[in-house]
C-alpha cells in the first residue's frame, strides 16, 4: 500500500500553500524530525499535533499504563521544546496541539479548523497502521488536503534493501552485508529543523495540554524507575552510553551489568532520532570498536524486522515459515499461569519475569531465555507470549517482538533451529554468574549461595536448611524437568521438520 504524497516541488502544494499540519506519532522530538522538516521548509505556517489515540488507549487492560504516562510526560517536554525552538528563531509562537479521540476524526477535523493544504507525517510500518493512515489519506483528500508521510524511524526501509533478485531478504547476515552497504553519510545526515523554525504557527487560541487524569489514566511506578522520559531523558541515556558503548559486545549478555543502552523505549516513542545513534555507532565502528560495531548491527536487526512486517504482514497472526502454524503446542493453564507470574522454579526466568512486572522493562538476553522457556520448556504458544510482551514491555514494538518471540520459537525468518533449545540453568550460570541479578528481585533466594543460586531444588534438605528456603513455599519446585521438556519439543517439532 503506498500513501498519496505530493512531491515538493509540485505546483499542487509547494508553489500554492501556506500552511500545513505535521502529525506527531512514534517521532516524539523537535530536531532531526523529517515530517517536520518537509512541513517548515515547504510552508508559511506549520502546527504541530499529537493525538492520544482512543482506538489504541480503550483497548487497554488497564488504565494504569507506563506506557501512556511516558508518552504524556514526553508530550508536556515536546510542547515546551517546539515553544522554545520557536523563540530561539523569532517564531511568535510554536507548542503542541493536543488532541484525545479517535486519530481520524481528530487530525481531519483539526486539518480543517486550521485550514491547512498539508498534513505531514513520519511513515509507520504496522497493518494496522497502515490501514489507519490510508483511511486519513482517503478523508483529507475528500477535503482537498494532502497527506504526505517520510521514513524517520529507520534507517533503510521496505524495499531500499534487496537480494540481487530483486526479492525481501530473509536471512539476516546477507541483509545485514547489504544494509551497511546501502547506510552511508546521506542516510546518517541530520534533518536541519531549526534552519526552519520560524515558520512554526502557535496553537489556536484557548488550547490546552491534557493531564494524564484528563486522559483517564492514573500515575504509574514509572518516576520511580531508573527510565528518564522525553528527550532530555534520551540525550541522558545515550550519554551514558557513548564512552560504554566500546564494551557492548561483550557486556551485553550480563543482566546484572550495566551494559546495554537503555534506549529502547526512547526509540519505540522517537524521543531520540535513529540516525543520531546510528551516526554515533558508525563513527566508533570506523575507529575500530568491537563494540560499537555490534550495537550497529543491532539496528540493523531493527531494521530487518520493519522491513519483514511491511513484506510479511501475515507474521503479526501466522508463522513466518507457515509449516509451522502446524505445530501442535499445548494449552497448559497451570503452566501458562507459573510463568506469568514469576513462579516456575527456575531462578533466571523469574527474576526476569519479575523484571518486566515490577519495571515494564526486561534484559534482552533475557528475552530470549524466557521465550525459548515458554515455547519449548512449557510448550505454550509464542503467540501468547508475545501478547503478553504487548502488555508490559514499556518498548513494545510489534516488529522487533513479533520478530524475537519468532526466533525464540523457530517459527521466523532466520530463527534459532527447533533443536537448539537454551537450557535456563546453563544460561544462568554463564550470564549470571553469582547470581547477583537472580537475587536483585528473588529476594527470597538471597541467602542460597552461588554454587546453587540457579537451580535450589538440586539442594540437598540440610543446605535448604542451612539457608532457611523452603521449596514448596518460600520458592516453587519447578514446573517442568527442562531434560523431558526438550525431549518433548523435538518430538513436537519433528514430525514438521
């Protein structure tokens, strides 16, 4: 599906217009913002808007969301930062419109009261998506208003990387050779926004920022946690990370270490550019560091899973590979239950789970262990999984999770073999190695020493005693034997394979 957009250069908008509306989703920033920058240098007077979107907030569990109260908190910072690059360039106005409602109904009405030729905005790869922005294309065009959208939020899109054949890549490796290739400094280049800033309009009249309250939601833990919100909080957090960056390769892994970005909430909600960390990334690559080239490819990886979402729309409810829709999992409620609520028996996956409950955020090393210990340990669906991971994670990303949940289960483009199954207590010794990340939200483990912090029910009764755990009720046998576990996940996938 592609959007009507009217080129720059076309007597239709650029030689006519004056005004326009740049429509603000997953690009929550004022610099190095491309539907922002087409807006002001194309158009007299450019508003800003932003919609909490009820078709996605109403179908919500609950009304207490980190998600939502990041997003707000990075709103009220996005509101100040246009008014400010306003005044830095002589503007009389800037700020954010903020809008509650269905996006449709929303940004067509607001497109009209405003009386704007354009709205703009930065392109998204999801189905639903897609469907959403042909629908606003299709309303607006009604009205005689364009809609143009731009790449932003990757660096290489759809069809930009491709097989000699011409086909989508499904091997990661090969797109990953290419994808270097292809990024060179015109696609790291930032978008000059301030060159352009004066041409930011201020919002109509009476316009006010909604509360998190006005919205319906309520304050979560989210202040609480180690998670700066907005883009003050990204340029924190990849401050931190520069001088660490030349150690990611091999801190990575360590959940328990302080080794990775932290950034993946502020790239799901665009509070930081892509092309700035990407830039960032090349720049150490070049000078020889291990580390950052890894970090590189890990954006790459973001990449590939946009571009099979967008070529592979069916993976959002099928299996990439549809042999395996016939696998056979199991339905397992006692089970199911024990892994979401941090109860398996198996230490590393608990301590993860808890992660993600208490914080919305979970290790990505331990992404992969509890989703290869709820598909092939327990048996259970990745589709279910992944639901969950939709729930919680504060950086869901349907492409990125759909993608990982897909390896995990040797179900995807590239996945880990069926037969390759992570052993959790092999994977607790090598990545947590004394237990300190296990002990941080087990406490109840916290006297159980190293030699056994990864699997207490291989104690003995005196040194259960010894350390005052007692299994059964102060921490769960485990719920599977992981040895006939693998065995029953090569017999389930065997038959297919």
């Amino acid at each position: 599906m592609t959007i009507k957009k009217i080129p720059a250069g076309s007597n239709s908008v650029a030689a006519t217009a004056h005004s326009a509306l740049v429509w603000l989703r997953r690009d929550l920033r004022c610099h190095d913002h491309a539907a922002l920058y087409h807006a002001l240098r194309r158009h007299e007077r450019v508003y800003c808007a932003f919609v909490f979107d009820t078709d996605i907030l109403d179908a919500l569990p609950t009304r207490c969301d980190r998600r939502v109260e990041f997003i707000h908190a990075s709103v009220l910072e996005l509101h100040d930062g246009l008014q400010q690059l306003a005044a830095r360039s002589g503007a009389p106005g800037g700020g954010l419109i903020v809008r509650h409602g269905p996006s449709l109904t929303c940004i067509v009405q607001l497109a009209q009261a405003l009386g704007v030729q354009e709205v703009l905005a930065n392109r998204d790869y999801e189905p639903q998506a897609l469907e959403r922005d042909q629908r606003v294309a299709q309303a607006l065009g009604e009205l005689g208003i364009a809609f143009s959208d731009y790449k932003d939020q990757v660096l290489l899109e759809r069809d930009e990387v491709l097989t000699q054949q011409g086909r989508p890549y499904s091997v990661f490796t090969p797109y990953k050779r290419a994808w270097l290739q292809r990024l060179d400094a015109f696609q790291l280049k930032p978008y000059p926004v301030e060159r352009y800033a004066c041409h930011l309009a201020p919002p109509p009249a009476g316009e006010r920022l909604p509360t998190l309250a006005d919205l319906g939601f309520t304050p979560t833990n989210l202040h609480a946690l180690p998670l700066p919100t907005g883009m003050r909080g990204a340029q924190q957090l990849l401050h931190d990370f520069a001088p660490r960056m030349a150690a990611y390769h091999e801190a990575r892994d360590y959940p328990g270490r302080k080794g990775v970005s932290y950034l993946s909430v502020h790239l799901r909600f665009g509070t930081v550019s892509i092309r700035q960390l990407a830039a960032l990334a090349a720049q150490q690559a070049s000078e020889g560091s291990a580390g950052a080239q890894t970090w590189l490819s890990e954006l790459a990886w973001r990449d590939f899973y946009f571009m099979i979402l967008w070529h592979h729309p069916q993976v959002v409810t099928q299996s990439f590979k549809p042999e395996y829709d016939r696998v056979q999992w199991d339905e397992a409620p006692e089970l199911w239950q024990a892994w979401c609520e941090a109860l398996t028996g198996y230490p590393l996956v608990d301590a993860a789970m808890r992660q993600i409950l208490q914080t919305g955020y979970m290790h990505n090393r331990l992404r992969m262990v509890v989703a290869s210990f709820l598909t092939k340990d327990l048996g259970i669906d990745w589709r279910r999984g992944e639901r969950f991971f939709a729930q919680h994670l504060n950086d869901y990303d349907l492409a990125a999770n759909n993608g990982g949940w897909q390896w995990a289960a040797s179900t995807g483009c590239d996945a880990q073999p069926y037969f390759r199954i992570f052993n959790p207590i092999t994977q607790s010794k090598r990545f947590d190695p004394d237990g300190q990340f296990i002990r941080r939200y087990l406490p109840e483990l916290a006297r159980v020493p190293d030699a056994h912090i990864h699997f207490p029910a291989a104690m003995k009764p005196v040194e259960l005693a010894a350390c005052g755990l007692r299994l059964g009720v102060d921490y769960p046998q485990p719920v599977v034997d992981h040895a006939r576990a693998r065995e029953r996940t090569l017999m389930r996938f065997s038959p297919i394979s």
